[in-house]
C-alpha cells in the first residue's frame, strides 16, 4: 500500500470533508475520492460515510484510521531519526496551541526558531486547551502551549510566560470610569465566557471558587471559541468579558474597551510548554526546548 493513501485518508477525517483535504493535499476532488475508493476496494468494506455536508467514519473505518495514524507517526519518527545523523536541523515541527499561546505568545518565538533553523517546517494549530492536550497525546502534536497547568504522567508541562486576564468593558458601561470593579458588582452584570474546555475559562472558574464564588451564580448570557469575538461581543456592549492582557492592545488603543481589575482579586496566571515525555527528540524538537529554556 501507498503512504499516500493513509495520508489522503487521515486528512479526510480530519478535514471532515473531502473538498478540504484536497486543498490542503494541493488534489483534485476526485483524487481523493480515487484513493478512499482505493482503500475500501483494498480491504472490501466501506470506510466513511456521508451525513449531509459531513463525513462519519464507520467502525471499519475507526479502526483503519487509528492504525493509519501510528503507521504515519512511525514514519515521521523514521525520517527524524534519520535526519538526527545528520549535522543540520531540518525536518517537521506540529505545534498545538490554545488561543492566547497561539495568537500572541508563538508567532515572535517561531520567527526566532526559523531565523536559526530555516529548514524546519513549523505548522502551528490553535484550538481550545481540552482539545489541544487530546491531540498532543494522540501523537498529533509534537509540543504544545497553553493557559492552563497540565497533570499528566505521560507529558511535562514547564512554565513558558506569564499572563493577567483583564475584565474588559464598552467604554459606555459605568465601570468605565473606575480603576478596580468589585466582585460582588460584578454579579449583577450579564456575562461572556469562553468555551468548555478553553485555559482561559478553567484558570478563572478555578480562581472564582478559591473566593467562594459559584460560576454557575453568575449572569452568563454567551459563550463564545475565540478571544477575538469576545472582545467584538464587548465592543457590541453585549457584556464584560474576561480575557488576557495580550489581546488587548489593538482595541483598548482605538477606545473601542477599557480594561479593568477586579478589587482584591488575583488574575494572574501562567502559559506553558507542554511535550511528551522521550528518552530521546528530534532535532527540530530539540532545538525549540533549547530555545524556549534560554530565553
């Protein structure tokens, strides 16, 4: 069997579509198509199916799809080690990263890594933290950063940059007059949260019940994927918003919010660097440790 297929197949059902795999994969359409139908036909049962725009993977296809990923992660694993016998760092480097991390923190600190090592590819995926931790320890990532501490056995987490969330307000809103806001003014007002699963929400639900209060007490009227529409809802005067210091600047200068802190109350917290635990890294791994431990 051809990689190619396995690789075709993965991206499919990550894409969930097979129009977006064959623009990642620079294929046709019916390209792809060929190779799911290559695979069924090789194995005599039927892989996905279709659910209105979305692709469902069958149980046939469940199976292949978690033996497709460790085939491709050998592979990768090959051509690293490989390329360690030689002197030049070079090779792929998949970078996961929650919204904060990814939007903020990583783009200065890959533009320093490829300054120093051009020939390594760097791919950076940002999503909620939940979901970033999953994939890095199904092997789809090689590191990670995020706004929440991670407790795993299989992974080390090390602190990378510290961050503050801020409250932010319409510059309409009566708050915007005051330096600090009181928590319990702050229970009366209608609310915008992050998703489940997003490091922003845990560090702040956690730091709420260290004060004794119950997010659920609180008025929260939307839930929202992304910093950046946070921070629209906001502009909108839909409500007040947590979220960290790094997003701010843009719209806190063109006097679209205003930035608040909560009295007595600690905001702070910290981003870090998550990697699966390894006798031995790639080169490109390596290096970006190395890189991150001497800032």
């Amino acid at each position: 069997m051809k990689l190619n297929l396995l690789i075709t197949f993965v991206r499919v059902v990550e894409k969930q579509s097979l129009s977006g795999a064959a623009r990642e994969l620079f294929l046709t359409q019916p390209a792809v198509s060929k190779h799911i139908q290559t695979l069924e036909d090789l194995y005599g049962v039927q892989l996905l199916d279709r659910v209105g725009r979305r692709i469902r993977l069958t149980e046939a296809g469940e199976v292949l799809y978690r033996h497709a990923l460790n085939i491709l992660r050998i592979m990768e694993d090959l051509d690293n080690s490989i390329a360690q016998t030689t002197i030049e760092v070079r090779g792929n480097l998949v970078i996961g990263a929650s919204t904060v991390p990814g939007h903020y923190v990583l783009p200065s600190i890959i533009g320093q890594f490829k300054r120093t090592y051009p020939e390594v590819r760097v791919s950076l995926e940002i999503g909620d933290t939940g979901g970033i931790i999953n994939n890095l320890l199904e092997q789809r990532f090689d590191l990670a950063v995020v706004g929440a501490q991670v407790k795993n056995r299989k992974l080390t987490c090390v602190f990378l940059e510290e961050d503050q969330l801020k409250l932010i307000v319409p510059t309409q809103h009566t708050f915007a007059t005051q330096s600090l806001v009181k928590v319990e003014d702050l229970l009366r007002e209608n609310l915008i949260w992050r998703e489940k699963g997003s490091g922003t929400r845990m560090v702040l639900e956690k730091k709420l019940l260290e004060q004794g209060i119950n997010p659920d007490k609180l008025q929260i009227i939307l839930e929202l994927g992304s910093t950046e529409a946070i921070i629209t809802a906001v502009e909108e005067g839909l409500g007040l918003a947590f979220v960290s210091r790094w997003a701010l600047e843009k719209s806190e200068a063109l006097g679209r919010i205003v930035s608040l802190d909560l009295e007595g109350f600690d905001l702070q917290r910290s981003l870090y660097l998550v990697y699966p635990k390894r006798k031995v890294y790639s080169k490109a791994i390596q290096a970006f440790l190395d890189l991150i431990e001497n800032r």
